[in-house]
C-alpha cells in the first residue's frame, strides 16, 4: 500500500506564561495555558524509498531558517513514530508554513504533531492517542498541544497538558516580526536577569481561568501574563513599544507570545480584529495578521491511497 496523507496543526499562543527555576535537566518548569489559534502550518506525507523533507511558505512567512535535512521535527517524529512500531519506512514530507518561523508560536511544534499523525495514518499503524501525546512530548514541550489544541493547562515543561474549559470565541490580532528570536536566549536571558537565584513555583493565575469560564474579554485581557517578556525586551527592546501601540489601537490586552518576537492583541470579534490589524499596519511595524480562537489540534485533511 503507498499513498499520501495530509494532515495540517494550529499555532499556538500563551494566555499566561509563567516560568520557574531551571530544573536540573535544564528546562524550566512552566505554568502556562495554551491556546490553539487559526494560523495553521500543513504537512503532506507520502511513501517514499527515502525520507526527505520540503517546505514552502505563503510569501509573508520567511522559512529561510527551517531545516530541510534530518533535524527537521517532521522527520524526527516520522522515525520515532516507525521506531516506536518497530517498522522500516521512508517518507517524503511536504511542509508548507503558515506559522512564523521562530515567532513564539510552536510553528516547529506544529509541523512535529502533524507529521507524527499523517504517518500514523499513512502506515495503518492505529496508534492509541495516549501514546501519540507521550511521543509527542518526546518531540518537545509544545507538540502535545499542537495534537491536542483547543484551550489547555501545561505543566512540567509545558508538555503535560490538560485541557481546559472555556466558552465563546477569541479573536486574536498577531504582529510578526521579519526578525527570529531563539528560544534558548531568551530563557538564558531571564537566567541571568534572576541571577540564578530562584523565582518560586509558577502558577496559573485565577483570574485568567475565571475570564475564560465567563468569556469575559475584558477580564482576559488584563489577565494575560508573560514572565519571559521582561527577558525578550532587553534584547529587542521594542517589543515593548509594539505592544503598546496594540493597546492605542483598542486592543483589550497585549501580550508577547512564548519567548517572542510574535506579539498578541485581544479582540471583542472579527470585526475588532480587523479594526486594530488596520491600524496596526500603517505603523510599518511588522506583517500583521489575525486568527480566532480556540481551534482543535492537529488532523487529517485528506488522504488519497494507492
């Protein structure tokens, strides 16, 4: 049997973001509730005597930094989806980007979850949706959300996640920024903003949990908390003015996704959205889109076998 399977993954935001002291495996222990948003990145797989991987953009998605070799997350979860089966299979993968590039929005994440259920499809091979979520987090730390989506509590290093009740719809203005910025500086960043010193356990705060329950959008947008955003400023220092130009522009709150450089203003509706994106956009700051939210996780689209 050879055939293709496509199947597509959301980006994902932050509500609020709190992050601990390093753990001694190096990661920080995080607090963070997730959301999946409609910017969606869609891998296409087919059989193949040999893994590869392509990746293609819309033009506002530069993609210059994403690996086309062994290292790519789509790669790795197709072999550690066959080696958790115990099967040989090669596969050609097809990426096409619609999640900025180290934009704080789990593009990577994306493409892993979704690579790791179009093989799963494309193999016959069943696998229980317990065990996809435990490769996953093998993956990294947000591919368990990108499967699951929706609205989730993360905890650990953000890769046990539980999903959260929530009512109503979110729309969610994102500024992208043309420039990167690597996770792993940024956590350095608020390592050494801290001293090494430690900084508690995180937490969630109830405020943002009860806004969600009551689709209270005011509420929510004063509730959205980031811990690495101090961190992300001092090294791209306008940031900060990005998001205040946000907040001129009507938003009801503002918010640096993940580690950065991407940044989130909260909207009433698509109307709203379009409203702020507007004004957002004569300012030059950035490519600007928007998306609503929650969205469900990765899934097939489509699958033609031959």
């Amino acid at each position: 049997m050879t055939g293709t399977v496509v199947a597509t993954a959301p980006a994902k935001i932050n509500l609020c973001l709190g992050v601990g002291t390093q753990r001694p495996d190096g990661f920080h222990a995080l607090a963070t509730v997730y959301q999946a948003i409609g910017l969606h990145d869609q891998v296409t797989v087919s059989d193949a005597d040999r893994t590869t991987v392509e990746v293609s953009t819309a033009s506002r998605v530069p993609v210059a930094g994403v690996p086309t070799d062994e290292s790519n997350i789509a790669v790795r979860a197709a072999r550690l989806l066959a080696g958790h089966h115990g099967v040989e299979r090669e596969v050609a993968i097809v990426i096409e980007k619609g999640i900025p590039v180290m934009g704080g929005m789990a593009g990577g994440s994306a493409d892993g979850a979704a690579s790791l259920l179009a093989c799963d499809h494309l193999w016959g091979l069943h696998t229980p949706r317990e065990e996809l979520l435990e490769l996953a987090g093998e993956l990294g730390s947000d591919v368990p959300f990108a499967l699951l989506g929706g609205t989730a509590i993360g905890s650990g290093r953000g890769e046990l996640v539980t999903p959260l009740m929530t009512r109503g719809e979110y729309w969610w203005v994102i500024l992208e920024s043309p420039e990167g910025m690597s996770t792993p500086a940024v956590y350095r960043e608020f390592d050494t903003m801290h001293g090494g010193s430690p900084v508690g356990d995180p937490e969630i705060p109830d405020a943002l949990v009860q806004a969600l329950l009551g689709h209270d959008v005011v509420a929510l947008g004063t509730a959205l908390t980031n811990d690495l955003q101090p961190a992300a400023f001092r090294l791209r220092s306008e940031l900060a003015a990005s998001l205040d130009q946000g907040r001129l522009e009507s938003a009801f709150g503002a918010v640096l996704s993940g580690s950065g450089p991407s940044c989130l203003f909260l909207c009433e509706s698509r109307a709203h959205a379009v409203q702020v994106a507007a004004g957002l956009e004569t300012h030059n700051l950035g490519p600007v889109s928007f998306a609503p939210g929650p969205v469900p996780g990765a899934q097939v689209i489509a699958r033609d076998a031959a």
